[in-house]
C-alpha cells in the first residue's frame, strides 16, 4: 500500500471483519499478505482518501491518496465548549488538544464578523479552562511539606508514592517555582520519573562492574543511548577499561553523582584510547593505525572531535602521500600534496618527490613542514643540475642546447635556497634580461666562461647565469657604447617637492667603462608624468659617468612609476632610456596603524594584529617589503617578532596572555590592554617607529587548566583555598557552582566521624565545594580524613571531579 502524500500510521483495515492488517511507516507505505479478493480500507483519524477503498486483485501496488477532511469552525467551537473541565493530566492534554484545533480553525476564517465572534467564545472557553487549572497549581505551589506536595501532586497528575521524596528534593530546589501544569509536569512529576531511572540504571550499572564484564557490557549496552553517549561498545578492550575506572571508584559516592560521573569517566577512557592510538600513528604513518585513530575519534565529545578533525585529516593525507609514492601514482601524489597547500610544488618533479618521500623515514614525514624540507630538497637539488648541465657548456655546444637548458631553469624556479633561506627565481622573460633567441650563440659563448660547484648555494650560481645572459646583450648593441641609468629611487619628505637623484653610466660593448664622452654637456628631462612640463637638469660626463638632480618632480604618491630620461649630449641626437623609478617615503607614526581582528580573545587564543604603514592621511607605504625586529606590547605581555611587509602591511600573530577581565560582563565591566607596536630598523638608526592602538583588547580568561591550592590557616582552623586557573595563570572567574572535589592522601585511617559541613572531606576524602567566580575552598580542621592521619608529612593530591579534571598537590604537615 502506498500512502500519498506520505502519512504515517494509517490503518489499512479488512472492511469485512474491521480488524487493522497493517499500518503505514513515516514513508507512507504499507506491505500486507491477503487472500485475492478482500477488501482493504484506510483510516486515519482528520483525513479522507481517494479511492475509499480497494479490492485486492493480485500481486501489485495499490495507492491511495490521502487529505485532511475539510472542518468546520462551528462545530469544532461547540464541541470545546460541550467538553467538561479536566480533572487530571491526562484529559487536559486532550481538551489542550481540541482548544487548539478550534483555535486554528477560527483564525482560518475569512468572514471577519464569524471570525470575532467565534473567536470570543474560545477565548471564554480559555479563560475558564486555566482558572480551573490555575487551582492544582497554587496547590503544588503552596505545599509545605513532602506529604502536602504529594497530595497536590496526586489530585491531578499521575504519581508514584516512592518517589515522594525525590518530589520533594525537587521542589524545594526549584526556582523559579512552576506556572502552569505543564511545567508542574515536566519539572517536577516526570523530573523525578527521571532521576530515579538514572539512578536505577548507575546502580545497575555499578553492580554489573562489579559483577562481571560480561554483565557490565549487558547493561552498559542496555542503556546505551539512553544515559550514556559516546559509548565504545564497538571494541571490548575499551568496553573493560569503561568497567575498571568504574570499579575504582567509592560506589555510593558515585552513585549519587549520577550519569553525568558515569558519562565523565566513559569520555576520558575514550579520550585515553584515542591518545594512545594517536602517537604511533603519527610516527608510524600506517593506515591501519590511522583508521584506528578515526575510529576512536567518533567517540570523543564535540569540542574534542573538533579540535582533532583537522590533524586527523592532515594525518590521512600524509599516509596516502606515502601510498601514492610507493605505488607511483604521481597523480594523486600531486593531488594530496597540493591539498597541503604546500609551496613550490613542481608538477614535473613528482617522480623526485616520491623517491626523496619513500627514502625518508617516517618520522621525517609525519608533518607538513617535514614534507616541505622534502619538497625543497628535490627542488634544489633538480636546480643544482640544470646548474651543472650549464656548467658544461663550451664554445663547441649548439646554442639550442644552452638555450633547453636555460628554459629548464626557468622552469624549475622559483625555489627555496635552503642555504639562506630565501626564495629564488630565474625569469627569461624578465625585462632586466632581454632576452632574445637573436643572441643565442652570444649566451652560449658567455656561458662557457660559467663553472658551478654543486656545494655552494644555488642563488649565487643564478645571478651569474643572469649576468651571463646581460653580457650576451652587449656583444649585439651597434653603437660604439651604451648608457645604463642606476636603479632610481627618491624619497617623498613631507612638505617638500620631490627631487630625484640620478647617475647615467657609459659602457663600452663588452660592458667596461666608455670615457669616450668624457666633458660633454648634457640637457637633461625627465617625463614622469603627463602634468606639466618635465623637469630638467643640466650635468657633464665625468670620465664615463653623468650625474643629475631633477627637482619639483611631479610625483606626491609613493609607487613604482615608468620614467622616460631623455638626454641631449653635445650635438649628438637625443637618446631616451627608459627606467623605473621608485618613489619611497618613510612611515609616519601619526598616521600609520595597528588593528587587532577582534575586539575579545580568551586567554591562550592568538591575537591577529595587522600593522599599516601610512606615510599620510590614508596614504599606504606601498613600496615597502621587508623584514624588521618588532616589539610588541600588549598590556602587561611582552612579545618579540619578526615582521614582514608586503606593500606596506605585516600580519603577526602572538598569543593572548594576562587577563585584563574576568569574562563576567554581567558584573565587572570589561578591561582592554593598549596595544604598543615598535618597529625597529625601518626609520633611520636614532629612532624607532612606535605605534599604539590606544582601545586596545580585552582579553578573558581561557578553560579551566589547572587548580592551585593554597593551605591556610586561621584561628587556628587549616582550611584550604582552590583557585581555577587557565594554562597561562589566570584565574578563571566564570568557574562556578558546586563542584565535587577528591582529597586523597597516604597512609590513611578512615574515620567515622560525623561531616558537619560539605567542603570538609568525609572519610573517603570526598567534599563538595561551591566555586565563586574561579575560587572555592576545602576545609581540613575536623574533616574525618585528616584526624585519621598520623602526625607526618604528606602530599595531599586534590582532583575536581568534572569535565575539566583539575587536579593539584600541596605539602601538608600533620603536627598532632
């Protein structure tokens, strides 16, 4: 039978004998085994089907069409008000149900006078129905004892005698008090419906640990999903360590903790497993470990999966990295490896990389950076033989072959020199270069003077392949000499125009220097720009070098700018060069910035600063790119970083330290530390620029890491002060509430006295102490665990039994 739209729980009925065949799933559909000719009908209480029904002919589908029956607000109006008040739960649930389709019904109405008017009379109806109900609540609410609260209880909900006390506990601890019978309901008749079955299932629970592990794994899966989560029933060596960790602990204690003890120890037992499985994973880098790991992974909690999700991903990617290299797959090789985002991948090396991968040990590996150092090795080394090939060109090579090897090498660029540390790049096609296949037999004469030695750095041996290259274009200029203008940069000074200083160089054809114009005059331009006319400048060769000073130069921006240098010397026709001048400025301290990209950060998280160099008001320093010392202050923390600018902007990252509030918004108002910034190097030696960030960051306390305890005495009473604390010292204020708390200490004598108050530890050491604001304390005077102890000295080890598994050591002296 198939129901549609889909309805789950329609009856399919035998209309002969009225007796209910089969009922549709939440797919609507139905499979029934019925003898040839009977007739099937289908029911559902608020609907209506076509066909009405349906004779059974054969093997087949049989659909049926299903929609709500068409109602009217009428009716359904009388009928509520024909409806008795309710006496119990139970028959208010069904008058709550029939007050709300009446409700619905009337708001449907489009006549907007039936709509009032019908309206009204449910809300009459309303009225009366919560009077009514409003009775059982104040008398709940008003009971003054257990009996008084169960006889309230009793008069309306469904109730069990036992539970009385459980009732009672409760109510006196709930606030605000409940409103309505559906809260009496839910906060307290099936609230304490649900501690006694929590507390049934972890005495059971308890009893099957200490029973056997074959009872254990029997409860422990019967209410798997209902109190527990994250339960490993998958794998019995864990399901074991589960029932020993439960055994370890004092029963009745624990029993009265709850699930939530049971639930703590399940997920540091799964937390444990996971760890353990971790670390020969990563060192090992084997997939049947790895999948080990994943499967432990599913069983952390959520913040824990997700801190992990990440490295369990990089760590697959690099198992499949070794994978790929041992069965020479270089495709997904490059794949996983561009997935890494790793840096000067060559897609025509794959086959370098997966011998330079296998012939690693794991442990060389296991990272992304460790597969980086592999990375670049390859490079340099495939570089070091190109440099090597070139290296063996003489004056008897055909120029094609120099000209293969140089393409290669530009291929094969940009790398890492591992030797010092910066990024390296051969670019034929660069304009200092010139290259041209015109001066291939030029190349290839020059190159014969080249010789590299494969134990010197590669940079080096590059520049001279370069300059290999420029001394190749000199051989092929025809004029008896050519001029070269210096690199040319000028700085902007504030207020004042820019002036440009220069030096024009001539060269004779084999790149010495050219006398031949020594003493002419030269007129000199220089057009940077299309705004008025270009400045001019007069100077006079000196031997082979012309010096000029252009002043006004119209440039008020920093940037690279295309300058034409047009020179006019003696008679001779004017010679335009074209240069690249570079326009600088230094920072301005005024106007330059520093921004954090939050306002809040919990301790331990990283602070993302951005530094801008302005050299004016909204004026970026985009010609400078460099690395520079900074320091960095933020409130009392001090850091030390290195910086590097790209067009003016450096991102640095340091980790929140002190706490300037204590993340209690409701009652401290939040405290932010200035930010100071000095970058030393960029301006010249005398001084520093020093950047601030007045508004600063607030910065919060991180989880709680750590527990101090301090003995204290007073008056004579020894008691002791527990202060939460995050990995980096602050005190953690947000930590609140009651918390268990578990003294141990050796030898023990335990002690029948009597435990006046709950933050002195009983005789098994066990205290409840309620934290305020990250700080909680535990008294030692009178507590029956430390009058049993001998006088000596001790190591007193304190663990508060939560999530956090905080735990601290103090000395402790017993003097009687």
């Amino acid at each position: 039978m198939q129901v549609t739209p889909p309805l789950a729980g329609v009856e399919i009925r035998d209309q002969a004998t009225g007796k209910v065949l089969q009922t549709t799933n939440a797919e609507g559909i139905a499979e029934l085994k019925v003898a040839s000719g009977t007739v099937i009908e289908p029911f559902h209480e608020g609907y209506e089907f076509s066909p009405a029904e349906q004779k059974i002919t054969g093997q087949g589908s049989y659909p049926f069409t299903a929609q709500p029956k068409a109602v009217d607000p009428e009716e359904l109006v009388a009928e509520l008000e024909a409806t008795p008040l309710p006496e119990h739960y139970e028959q208010y649930l069904l008058v709550a149900e029939r007050l709300n389709a009446a409700y619905d019904a009337v708001e449907g109405l489009i006549d907007y006078g039936r709509k009032a008017e019908l309206g009204a009379r449910v809300e009459s109806f309303r009225k009366s129905l919560y009077q009514h109900l409003e009775a059982f609540v104040s008398g709940v609410n008003g009971a003054a004892s257990e009996e008084e609260l169960l006889a309230a209880l009793a008069a309306f909900w469904n109730v069990d005698p036992e539970l009385s006390p459980s009732y009672w506990t409760i109510f006196v601890m709930l606030e605000p008090k409940p409103t309505d019978v559906d809260e009496v309901f839910r906060e307290l008749v099936e609230a304490a419906r649900t501690a006694a079955a929590e507390e049934l299932a972890v005495q059971r629970l308890f009893a099957a640990a200490l029973d056997s592990s074959e009872a254990f794994r029997e409860v422990l899966a019967e209410y798997t999903g209902i109190w527990f989560t994250r339960v490993n029933m998958a794998d019995p060596e864990v399901v074991e360590a589960y029932r020993v960790r439960l055994t370890e602990l004092v029963v009745p204690a624990a029993v009265e903790s709850g699930a939530a003890l049971v639930q703590q120890v399940i997920d540091e037992v799964n937390l444990e497993f996971f760890q353990a499985a971790w670390d020969p994973a990563q060192a090992g880098l084997e997939r049947s470990a790895w999948l080990k790991v994943c499967e432990f992974w599913e069983y952390l909690p959520p913040a824990e999966k997700e801190a992990w999700e990440l490295r369990i991903a990089e760590l697959g990617l690099l198992i499949t990295i070794g994978e790929a290299a041992q069965a020479q797959d270089y495709k997904v090789l490059l794949e996983v490896l561009a997935s890494l985002e790793l840096d000067y991948l060559n897609y025509e090396l794959a086959e370098r990389y997966a011998a330079a991968l296998l012939a690693a040990a794991p442990g060389e590996r296991n990272q992304p950076s460790k597969i980086q150092l592999i990375i670049n090795t390859a490079n340099e080394q495939y570089v070091k033989d190109i440099l090597l090939d070139l290296a063996g060109v003489d004056s008897r090579t055909p120029p094609g072959i120099a000209e293969a090897y140089l393409i290669q090498l530009d291929q094969a660029t940009p790398i890492l020199d591992l030797a010092v540390g910066r990024e390296v790049d051969f670019d034929l096609g660069s304009a200092e270069l010139l290259y041209t296949r015109d001066n291939l037999e030029n190349y290839r004469d020059e190159l014969a003077r080249f010789s590299y030695d494969p134990q010197e750095p590669v940079t080096p041996a590059i520049r001279a392949v370069e300059k290999a290259i420029m001394d190749g274009n000199g051989f092929a200029d025809e004029p008896g000499y050519v001029l070269a203008v210096e690199e040319i940069s000028a700085r902007l000074l504030p207020g004042e125009p820019l002036t440009v200083t220069l030096t024009v160089y001539a060269q004779d054809l084999v790149g010495g220097p050219h006398r031949g114009l020594h003493g002419q005059q030269v007129e000199a331009q220089l057009r940077v720009t299309d705004v008025g006319l270009p400045p001019a400048a007069q100077g006079q060769f000196v031997g082979s070098r012309l010096d000029l000073r252009f002043t006004d130069v119209p440039v008020d921006q920093v940037g690279e700018y295309e300058t034409e240098l047009i020179l006019h010397i003696g008679d001779a026709q004017s010679t335009t060069l074209l240069v690249v001048l570079t326009v600088t400025a230094l920072p301005s301290a005024e106007f330059s910035t520093v921004q954090a990209d939050r306002e809040q950060y919990r301790s331990s998280q990283n602070i993302r600063l951005t530094i801008t160099l302005n050299y004016g008001a909204d004026a970026r320093l985009t010609t400078e790119n460099g690395e520079y010392g900074a320091t960095i202050v933020i409130g009392e923390d001090i850091y030390h970083r290195l910086v590097t600018f790209r067009e003016g902007v450096a991102r640095v990252s340091v980790p929140a330290r002190t706490a300037t509030s204590p993340g209690i918004p409701d009652f401290f108002p939040d405290e932010a530390a200035p930010i100071q910034v000095t970058i030393h190097g960029i301006l010249p030696w005398w001084q520093d620029l020093a950047l601030e960030n007045a508004a600063g960051v607030v910065i919060v306390p991180g989880d709680p890491r750590t527990l101090r305890a301090e003995l204290e005495l007073d008056d004579g009473l020894e008691w002791v002060l527990l202060i939460v604390e995050d990995e980096n010292g602050n005190q953690v204020w947000a930590y609140g509430g009651p918390k268990q708390v578990r003294l141990t200490a050796e030898p023990v004598e335990l002690s029948l006295q009597s435990v006046p108050r709950p933050e002195m530890p009983d005789q098994d050491g066990y205290a409840v102490t309620d934290f305020t604001y990250g700080v909680g304390t535990l008294w030692l005077s009178d507590s029956p665990l430390v009058t049993s102890l001998p006088p000596g000295s001790y190591e007193l080890t304190l663990r508060v039994q939560d999530q956090w598994r905080l735990r601290a050591v103090i000395p402790y002296e017993k003097t009687k």
